[in-house]
C-alpha cells in the first residue's frame, strides 16, 4: 500500500525572495521519474515501462475508496486505464513506420519511492531498421517536471535517453554506438543531474555565498560586519578547497554504489543531504565551520554521492563500459558543479560590499535556505507532503 519603516521592508524582500525560490522551475529528490526499458530485436521491440503509482493516481484516478491508500485490487480494476492512458503518450517507429505497441501483463514493483506499476509491450520492427523514434508525453500536461529515463537495450550493448517537455522526440541508431558518443551522453546526463537538483544546487551556493567575505572568529561577530578578502584570488582558493573536498568524496561514493559495492536505503541517504543543507546554510548564520570547513564539506560530499548514484543506476551502466559510462557522468556532475561557480562568485565578488549582499543574499538567503531544507528533511524522514516543490 502507498500513503499517498526599514525593516518591514527587509522583511518583505525576504519574503519575495522566498517566493521566487519556490517559483524556481527545479526540484529536489525525488522527482517524477518513470523507467522506460525497450529490448530491440531483428524483428521485434519489448519493452516494460515503471510508472510511479503516485503520478497514475494524479493522470487516472487509482483511490477508489479514497482512503489515501492505493491497493493491488485498485489498480487492477483500472487496468485498462492505465494502460490506455500510457500507451497513448508513447509512439515508436523505425523507418517512417509507426509501430503498433501491444499491451501485455500489468504488475507493481518497488523503488526506493515507492510502488511502481509495471506495464509489458511488444510490436514488430520493420526488418534492417537502422533507427528507432521515441515519442514521449507521459505526464507532461500537468507535470512538466516529470523525466522519462530510457534504457535502449540491443545485444551487448545500452543506450540512455531523458523525455522532458522540451525533448519529447529522439532518435537512437540501431547501429553499435561508438565509445565516444557513450561517454559523451552520460557526460551531458552528468550536467542536466545537477542542474536540476535542487537540494545540491542549494548546499553549494550555502557553501559559495560567504566565500567573497572574510569571517571573524568571534561568534560574537555578526555575519553582516564581516569583511572583504583584499582579492579575487583568495576567494578562489577557498572556493577551490571546498568544490574539491566535496568533489573528491562524492566521486568516492558515486562509484561504490553505483558498483553496488556499498547500498544504503534512500530514505536516509536523502534525509541527510537534507540535513546537509540545513547544517551548511546556518552556519552562515553562526559560524561554527572554522578551520574543519574541508573536512565538513568532505563528510557531505560523501552522502551527496550515493544520491547521484541512484540516478546513474537508474539510467543503467552499460555492459563492458561500465569504468567509460560512470567517468562520463561523474564529469558531467563536475562540470554541471563548476558552471553554477563560475556564474555565481563573480557576481558574489562585486556585490560583496553592498548592504544588499550582506542582509539579503547572505543572511536572508541562507535564512530561506535553512527553512526550505527543514521542510524537504521533515518530508522525507516522515514521509509526508510539506512543500509545493
């Protein structure tokens, strides 16, 4: 079962700030996922496609008794809803022809999230087909987060795919794919993960928006008194200490689950980069970091890993490339990483003496930032709906 005067003024810009972050077309862990598998034959395609049982109730209607709780029996008796309902948002063709997909069985797995409906389908491939076309529109009416991962298996070798609004069709050669072009899809998955997770984006700008300011060691000291390093290049090597703690441990971590040499339950792996969030967002509030900034950093770096892990599990390693598969996408994370530096400390460097810097950016933003990820732990350790996004 699934259990579905100045400072009024000051006040009011947090306020707004507040609002445009949830505004913000990103998310955080875990977002609306479904799992497309295809297995390509000479003449023939089957494929098993995991849509969450949550998304089916929202585009269905899956809570007959409307007990908030769905069962096997409920879904069951929509069966043909369900299948109706998907299979009208998923066409493919090969040579100009589209293939007619034939349901099959309807079964319920479990994901880290939660409980999945499986549905089976089969059709027939034009023979010597050299391409295959998806197209991809489930949940996109009223869920443009929603993210479709494809597994395109064929003999040896995987080929991966992500269906957004804004990449509905693609088009995936039947023929060997070369080394370079796998590296290079899971290093364009790499960036597009860590663009659109939120809860990373915002542990990095927690730890990127005092770095333009000197802190004093006093607690005493108020944030909004500190200081300006004299240059640039100070900045850039405190930055450069902490991207690359945290870039060397979760890199660490991304590579053992991933190998599935360490698992952790994703509940807890989410609820503390959560709380990794919140930790390093007050303390820029009150510093209590100092001189174990790195090893702190390090030590989340850690936990950040396993949840990039398991959307690199998700996609799928290909067979005997796996070492090529998940450097790709660890750059990716990297350059994805480096990209929101780069835009973000420049800015943070010219702003750094003003006054809206200081209250609003700093303190303001890291305020946000700390009650956002308050909301995002008490979610996903309880496992209840708080926030919008």
């Amino acid at each position: 079962m699934i259990k579905l005067s100045r400072k009024s003024g000051s006040v009011a810009r947090w306020l707004v700030l507040f609002a445009c972050l949830i505004g913000l077309n990103c998310h955080a862990h875990k977002l609306s996922d479904a799992y497309l598998k295809i297995d390509v034959s000479d003449s023939a395609v089957a494929g098993e496609w995991d849509i969450a049982l949550r998304d089916l109730e929202d585009a269905v209607g899956l809570d007959a008794n409307g007990d908030h709780k769905i069962t096997w029996g409920e879904v069951r008796a929509r069966q043909e809803e369900i299948t109706t309902y998907a299979l009208k948002h998923l066409n493919v063709s090969a040579k100009d022809q589209p293939i007619k997909l034939v349901p099959g069985d309807l079964l319920i797995d479990e994901h880290s999230d939660g409980a999945y409906a499986v549905l089976r389908f089969h059709g027939a491939l034009p023979v010597n087909s050299e391409n295959l076309t998806i197209s991809y529109g489930l949940l996109f009416d009223f869920d443009p987060q929603h993210r479709g991962l494809l597994q395109l298996r064929q003999s040896d070798q995987v080929q991966t795919a992500v269906f957004s609004p804004e990449t509905r069709d693609q088009t995936l050669s039947l023929a060997t794919v070369s080394p370079v072009r796998q590296f290079a899809t899971f290093v364009k998955e790499g960036v597009h993960h860590i663009w659109i997770g939120l809860d990373h984006i915002l542990f990095l700008l927690a730890l990127l928006v005092p770095a333009v300011l000197w802190r004093p060691r006093s607690d005493k000291e108020l944030l909004h008194a500190a200081q300006r390093p004299n240059e640039f290049s100070i900045v850039m090597n405190r930055t450069i200490k902490l991207v690359t703690a945290f870039t060397i441990a979760h890199s660490i971590t991304l590579c053992l689950a991933t190998l599935n040499l360490i698992n952790l339950p994703s509940r807890l792996i989410e609820s503390v980069i959560a709380a990794s969030v919140i930790v390093a967002a007050v303390n820029n509030l009150w510093s209590f970091f100092r001189d174990r900034a790195a090893w702190i950093v390090f030590g989340f770096g850690l936990v950040h890993g396993f949840g990039f892990a398991s959307v690199l599990r998700d996609l799928g390693l290909p067979p005997g490339s796996t070492a090529l598969s998940l450097g790709g996408f660890n750059i990716g994370v990297e350059l994805g990483q480096l990209a929101i530096v780069a835009l973000f400390l420049p800015i943070a460097f010219l702003l750094r003496d003003t006054r809206f810097y200081r209250r609003i950016i700093c303190f303001g933003g890291s305020a946000v930032i700390a009650i956002v990820a308050t909301g995002w732990l008490a979610e996903r350790a309880l496992d209840m709906r708080i926030l919008p996004f």
